[in-house]
C-alpha cells in the first residue's frame, strides 16, 4: 500500500508541474518567435491544460478502459471539484455573451459522447473524427473571436511576457514533456495496482484516481484563477478542459486502441457528466454567475456520486 501511495503521489505532483513547466516554456518560445498571444492562449494553453490526460491515455493502451473512465471522470471532477472548489473559494462571473460558443460546444461534446457510447467502443475512425472536429472547433473560435476584442482579451489574459531566456524555455520544454511522461506512467501503476489490491475495475480507478491526480492542473489554475478574481478564466479554463478531454484525449486514446464502453459507464457514469455539464451550463446561461452556494452544491452532487459507487456495486464494474 505504501508504494502505490508513492506512486500516486509522485505521479500527479509530476504530472501538475510537468503540464505547468510545459506550458510555460511553449508559451516563452512561441512569444520569441514572434506567435500572437491569442494564437498561444488558444492553442498551446489549451493543449496544456489537458496535457496529463493525454499522456495517460497515450500509456493506458493495455488497460483501454482507464481512458474513458479519466476522460468521462476529469469532466465530472472538473465541474464538481475544480468549479465547486473554486465558487467557494470566491464567487465567479461566468458571462453567458462572453463564452456562448464554447459552452455549448462543450454540451454538444458530452451529448455527444454519450451517443457514441452506444456504439459499445469507441475506435480509430471515431477517434480520428474526434480530433478534426476539434481543430474546426479551433478554427470557428478564432475566425469569431480575433475580431471580438472581449473575446480576444479572454485567451490574451493567460499569456503573459516570458522574462527567461531561449535556453531556459527550451529546457522548460523538454523537463516538462519528460515529467508528463514519467508522471503518467507512475501514476497509472499505482492506479493499476491500487485497482487490483481493492478489487475495482480499471474504469472505477479512471473515473475515481485518475481523473482527480490528472485535473489537479485545472483545479490549480481554476482556485488560484478565483482567488485573484479572474472568475471568467476559471470557468473558461474548465469549459475549454472539457471539450479537449472529449474530443482530443478521447481521440487519440481511440487511435491507439479501441476503448470500451460498459454498460454501467452508459447507463450511470455518462448521464451524470451530462448532468454535471448540464448544471454548469444552466448557471452560466441564466445567472451569469457561479456563487459560493453553487460551488456547494456542485461539490455535494460529486460526493452524492461518489456514495452512490460506493452503495451499488454493479457501477463499478
């Protein structure tokens, strides 16, 4: 037990500043090449963010069914964790005329997803479908927003001027890649052997563990975000989080290997993404707002799911 704690712990603390060092050394690099900081904050930021649920899948291809289980369950922890955690640490203004196009396309994502699930597995096709529907996404966001300086002002603000110099960024780089990497595969054997010793399926351990050790940037970045009262990055970086674990981290899991979808992952742990997606949508839609009690209630609907595995076996498999 003692080596699958060391192990879970020294792989997500290196996953949180592999994605961290990653991203700021991308970020230092591309501002010395002469990148916009819109172009930076909407591709290499974004990818960052979802750089450890990435990895993860890219080195679960043995155990196919911790892909889904990080990807449906980093979506579920994201809102209930990250935004709950977050709302309470500080109110957040979440402007529905601000990021209309990006909450619903992370709505659309989970439905989506759910449908897809219906298919019983999820393979290279899909996978591939996956990520070209997510550089279109790309590339409507950018054709909308260079010319919407509120918009453009939202992807600017999360890129600041790097003060290291070229050697520095670049060293940040490759530490960053090899810490993921490292990060991912120690945290997928304790998660595998933490699986075994409690008797749960991987998929349990993907939606549980895994998917908690790989959002611990998003949860970072979105607390820190509220505390500073930056709420609209907080709620942004979880809506952009969400659509790339769905279309990009799904996507590439699905090109290396078909990944399975069990009957309790259709029935019970996708409705209640959707529901949690659905919640976070409505707030936004009508109240502009994420307010302390929300943040409450969003972490005590991911502790109400959390008992419920725990009271029905049947989901766990």
């Amino acid at each position: 037990m003692f080596w699958i704690a060391v192990s879970l712990i020294a792989g997500a603390a290196m996953l949180y500043f592999g994605s961290e060092w990653l991203v700021r050394g991308a970020k230092g690099l591309a501002l010395r090449l002469g990148v916009s900081p819109f172009i930076i904050g909407l591709t290499i930021v974004a990818f960052g963010s979802s750089a450890p649920e990435c990895i993860t899948s890219i080195v679960s291809t043995s155990n196919p069914s911790l892909i889904i289980g990080n990807v449906v369950g980093s979506n579920i922890a994201n809102v209930g964790l990250a935004i709950g955690l977050a709302a309470i640490a500080g109110p957040m203004a979440a402007v529905y005329k601000d990021m209309k196009l990006e909450i619903w396309a992370m709505l659309a994502a989970c439905v989506g997803l759910c449908a897809l699930g219906l298919l019983g597995s999820i393979g290279l096709y899909i996978g591939i479908v996956l990520i070209a529907l997510l550089f279109v996404f790309l590339f409507v966001v950018f054709k909308r927003k260079k010319t919407d300086d509120s918009g453009r002002a939202a992807y600017e603000d999360d890129v600041k001027e790097e003060k290291l110099g070229t050697p520095v960024l670049a060293i940040l780089c490759v530490v960053g890649l090899v810490l993921l990497y490292f990060g991912a595969r120690f945290f997928i054997d304790g998660a595998k052997d933490l699986a075994a010793l409690l008797g749960v399926s991987d998929m349990i351990i993907g939606l549980i563990v895994v998917a908690i050790g790989t959002s611990l940037p998003e949860m970072c970045i979105s607390i820190m975000a509220s505390r500073r009262g930056e709420a609209d990055l907080a709620v942004a970086n979880i809506v952009g989080s969400n659509i790339f674990n769905i279309l990009f981290v799904l996507g590439i899991g699905a090109v290396l290997v078909d990944v399975p979808v069990s009957e309790s992952m259709l029935m019970f742990h996708m409705p209640v993404m959707l529901i949690f997606s659905l919640a976070m949508f409505l707030f936004v839609r009508f109240r502009n707002r994420i307010e302390r009690p929300t943040g409450m209630l969003f972490v005590g609907m991911y502790a109400v799911y959390i008992v419920i595995m725990g009271l029905v076996p049947s989901l766990m498999i």
